[in-house]
C-alpha cells in the first residue's frame, strides 16, 4: 500500500482468528456470529468445535466478532480436496470492484469474497485496527463459506498483504497464495528511505499521505507497521508484480518506489519453496483488471495444485 503519483495526482496504490459457538438458541444464519460470547484471549480453533461451510450463493450479511460482514459466493461448494478460493481486494475497493473476477473463476470453482471492515457494506471499525482484527474476521468469513475445506487466497494490494501474513499462522487451511501487486511488507520504510523527508511538492504530498496511511487514516482504520515475510509452508505461491512503470512517474523519485517495489515483490518468494515471480508486462496496479487473463490463469494454477491434508478434511 503506497500512495501513487499519476497524471499531477496522488492516487490510493494498496497496499487476519477463530470460532467459538455460543451456547443457547440458534441464530437465523445472518446473525451468525463464530466469535459471540467467545474469549479470544484463550480461543482454541480446534477445541472440538464444527467448522461447517454454508454453500449459499449470491450475497448475504453475517456476523463475525459482533460486526456485520457483507459477503458474495459464486460457484458450485468445493468437494473433496478441491479448495474454496476467497478473493481480498485492495483497500478502498469492495467486493464489487472483484465481481467480473469472482464470476470467472466461478465457472470452474467455488469462489467468496467480502468486504473488510470500513470497506464496501461492511460495518465500519470501532477504532483502529490490526493486521490480528483483520485476520480475526477472515477467519470468521472463511469458517462460513469453506468450512473445514482446504482454502486460495488471493489478494490485491493491501488485500495480498492482509492474506499473506496470514497464511503462515494459519497453514491448517490455507494451502495456496496468489498475490497481485501486493503492499510490500517494507512499505513503510521503502516509502521513507525512496522519498527523504527533505522533499517538496507532489513527492512530499505523496510522502505525508502514505505515512498517515500507515498509522490508521485509511477507510478501514487499519494500521499497517512493516513487518517479515512468514513461511506458509510448501505450498503454491504466484506472486504477480505490474509491468507497466507507472510509479515512475513521480519525479526524482518515482525510479526509487518502482526499485523498492519490485524489491518488496521478490521478497514474498519467502513464503514457500514453490514460490514463483511473473510480470504482468501490460497491467499497471490493477492486473486482474488490465490483464485479467493472468489473474485468472494464476489463481487456476495454485487452485489445482494446492494440496490437502487428512487435517484438512477430517
């Protein structure tokens, strides 16, 4: 997540736990809450409780640790091994933004995306929040719609960040990771160490939004601190980085964020040992919306290899 600079502008450039069933009556299924009356502190996913997907289709409302979550499911329920793949986008886009993508993919998978908290019909946060929060709510989401089915995350932006500092604390499901253009996990200090704080004009205007960015001013009240690249285990990874040199554009200092951002791509190869970097050489930060042949091809290609444990399906 960056702040690009483009056509005299500074443009948003974007740049995760648990279930616990009350006790009592059972909740109409938008009311659906894994984390009521639950003790986070101490919750344990794999305590005895039932992880059991609900295989609607279209959109609906539910509840995930007291907050309404909107969530869109397209596609046929994964059977099998076969893993149901949740899409994440960038910040400031819901799920609509990802809507021609879910469909595609649909034909041949199961496929659910979800507004994140101050994005898209979701609730807004009651205050700031952490990448813990965030990843809190896509467990509750993911407890919905895949059950204990193996699960394909695949992110744009913030949305690849979100998903993958989260996969390696959550290795049990998630089983394949496509990252589109994905915040670098050094995006703070890369946006400090390309544009000094010496720097005037449009760069330093594209300089203070990023960092305020950072610390929580963004729809989603999110703070996004740096942090290390996970390993997710040996499992499909397609990190896929824009081709077209569009951060470039900021004078002085666009060369640097494009340097930094290729870098920070390279460096989310640690995530597992069947990692691969491509370039989508004609899409510019939006590649499923540029090129979205190789989004789709991308996602396809984990989804089939991504593997399953008896852990998985038990």
């Amino acid at each position: 997540m960056i702040r690009t600079f483009k056509a005299a502008a500074v443009i948003t450039l974007c740049t995760a736990v648990g279930m616990g069933v009350a006790a009592g009556p059972a909740a109409a299924a938008e009311e659906w809450d894994p984390f009521a009356n639950a003790n986070v502190a101490s919750w344990d996913p794999f305590s005895g409780g039932k992880r059991v997907a609900d295989p609607f289709v279209g959109t609906k409302k539910i509840k995930v640790a007291g907050k309404s979550v909107n969530v869109s499911c397209s596609g046929r329920p994964a059977k099998g091994r076969k893993p149901v793949i949740v899409l994440l986008a960038g910040m400031g886009d819901g799920l609509d933004k990802l809507a021609k993508l879910q469909k595609t993919l649909s034909k041949k998978n199961r496929v659910c995306s979800y507004d994140r908290l101050g994005e898209g019909a979701s609730d807004k946060p009651s205050g700031k929040q952490t990448f813990a929060g965030t990843g809190k709510i896509l467990t509750g989401v993911l407890d919905r719609v895949a059950g204990r089915q193996p699960v394909v995350l695949a992110g744009h932006s913030l949305g690849g960040l979100i998903a993958a500092r989260y996969a390696p604390e959550h290795r049990d499901r998630v089983k394949g990771l496509v990252l589109l253009d994905a915040t670098p996990s050094t995006m703070l200090r890369d946006v400090k160490k390309a544009i000094p704080a010496s720097a005037k004009g449009p760069a330093a205007e594209l300089r203070a939004q990023n960092l305020a960015v950072f610390q929580g001013q963004n729809p989603e009240m999110l703070v996004v601190p740096d942090g290390k690249v996970g390993y997710a285990g040996n499992i499909p990874v397609e990190v896929i980085k824009h081709g077209k040199p569009y951060l470039a554009a900021l004078p002085t200092y666009g060369p640097k964020l494009e340097r930094a951002w290729t870098a920070g791509q390279r460096k989310w190869l640690a995530l597992s040992r069947q990692s691969r970097l491509t370039v989508a050489k004609k899409s510019e930060h939006y590649i499923y919306v540029d090129q979205p042949e190789v989004a789709v091809k991308a996602i396809q290609t984990v989804a089939a290899k991504a593997p399953a444990t008896a852990a998985d399906l038990a």
